[in-house]
C-alpha cells in the first residue's frame, strides 16, 4: 500500500487563515508561535496605510495595523492579499477586480520584500470571473470564504475552500476527529478574524485547539502557500506498482508499505515490497 504524506512525513496538516491584519491579531500571532504553528494573514494594503478602523455591534473599534507593524508581526508566516479597500466584489467590474488585486499584490510585495502568491476574498461574494482575475494576477489559490465542513483538501486551488470557520458551533469536536482521522493528506484549516475571538469570548477555546494541534506528532503546521504548492506537486505524481515517479521540484513523502520514505525531486524510488 502507497500512503501520500505531507513534509517530512507527517500524515496531516494544519493551518489559520485570518482576514484583515488587525490589532487583535498581536494576541493571535501570540498564541501561533507559543504553540509552534503556522499562520496566513490576508491584507488589504490601502487600509492598512490609512490606520482604517471600524466599530463592531458590540461597540469594540477595529483598526488595521500599519504596514511597518505588519512586517514584525507577521515575521515567520504567510501574508496573501485580500484586495485592496475590502469592496463587495459583486459589483465590480473585471477591471476594477483587477486593480483591487494588482495593486494589493504589488503594495504587499514592496511592504514585505517577498513575491504574494496567495489570495482570499472579502466577504462573501466569488464567481468565475473573479477567479480568472486571480489567475490572471499571479497568485497560485484564491480562497473563498466558504467551509468545506471536511478534512479532504480541496481540488480547485481557485475556489479554495478551508475546512471550517472558528464561528461554527461543531469547531471543537472537528478538530477532535481531524486528529483521530487516517485519511490521506488531511488537512484542517481554520479561518476567521481575530476580533471574533474577543467579541465572541473564543480565546480559550482556540488557544486549546491550538494545543492539542501541538501535541499530535503526526500533524505538521503549514501555511497556505506551502500546503497549495506540497498539493500540487504530490498530486502530480505518477505511481506504478513497483515506481513513484516525481517529476515535481519539491520532496515528496510517502509511507509504502508501512515505511515512510521521500523521493527527491525529478527523481525515481523504485519499490521493493517485503511480500515479494
């Protein structure tokens, strides 16, 4: 049996994808690296240069950090754009969508001094056009702002679905069976805003997730980016009953026959099966 794994052979992935580069985020990015994990941060560089803010229904005001705070904060985790402003997109045209997205691309990279690769959509709204825009742009996934409900990571990196949203009531008992799972390439991945986790009183909650998350051995921390590009190349592979053919530029693990091995890139393992 050819068992697919993540990096270094860990047979699962975890990752948070939290929108809009808040200061709350400070408390978040806390608690990540307390706990060995691994973040993606979604930006929306004009709103950041303005100190944006907004008050929430419960009263609390939200305010974007500034681009200086975001470079020490989110040090040793993804950024990806988020647009812009933070339009509804649903009435945009393609060459507004365009501008939000190049030009939120081309800010963050001067800000960060690093190619951005990774998009998530503002609110609710997505469609195919909005897609094509992401490809167009340069960026390698678009996340949408809908869950998947699963652990099976999804297939069309331009509708990228995470797993669930910290909102859902059934947030703890997921993670719970993401961890017992055997599944091929599971993956949990949660997204949200960090100014939920204050209004909605979820700091516990999480930092216990985040806990557990740490303690499984068999569950490695990725971001975003990581993950779309360890999918695309493990997905590529061409498997025969006695060779694994990588033609992919990145190591790629595996467990044959109850052993994990790697194969390096461009290159061939040739499988000796211990029944044989």
């Amino acid at each position: 049996m050819i068992k697919k794994l993540y990096p270094n052979g860990k047979e699962k992935a975890f990752n948070l994808t939290y929108d809009d580069g808040i200061y709350d985020d400070y408390k978040f990015v806390e608690l990540l690296n307390k706990y060995n994990l691994k973040g993606t941060f979604n930006l929306n560089s004009k709103l950041m240069k303005e100190n944006f803010s907004w008050t929430h229904e419960t009263g609390k005001i939200i305010k974007r950090i500034s681009p200086q705070e975001a470079v020490c904060l989110y040090k040793g985790h993804e950024v990806a754009s988020h647009t812009l402003t933070h339009p509804y997109m649903n009435n945009l045209t393609k060459k507004e969508i365009l501008k939000e997205l190049i030009d939120d691309k081309k800010n963050l990279e001067e800000i960060f001094k690093k190619e951005i690769l990774g998009f998530a959509v503002p609110f609710d709204f997505y469609s195919k056009e909005i897609s094509e825009c992401v490809k167009e742009t340069g960026f390698e996934y678009g996340r949408i702002s809908e869950e998947s409900n699963s652990w099976i990571p999804s297939e069309d990196y331009y509708f990228w679905k995470a797993s669930i949203i910290h909102f859902n009531l059934n947030l703890e008992n997921f993670v719970n069976e993401f961890i017992k799972t055997n599944d091929e390439l599971a993956l949990c991945q949660i997204l949200g805003h960090s100014y939920d986790l204050e209004v909605e009183n979820k700091w516990n909650l999480i930092e216990n997730i985040f806990k557990k998350i740490s303690e499984s051995k068999n569950i490695l921390p990725m971001t975003n980016i990581e993950i779309i590009k360890y999918l695309k190349a493990i997905r590529s592979v061409k498997i025969s009953e006695n060779k694994i053919i990588n033609n992919s530029d990145l190591e790629l693990w595996f467990e044959v026959d109850g052993k994990k091995i790697s194969v390096q890139p461009k290159k061939e393992f040739f499988i000796k099966w211990d029944n044989v």
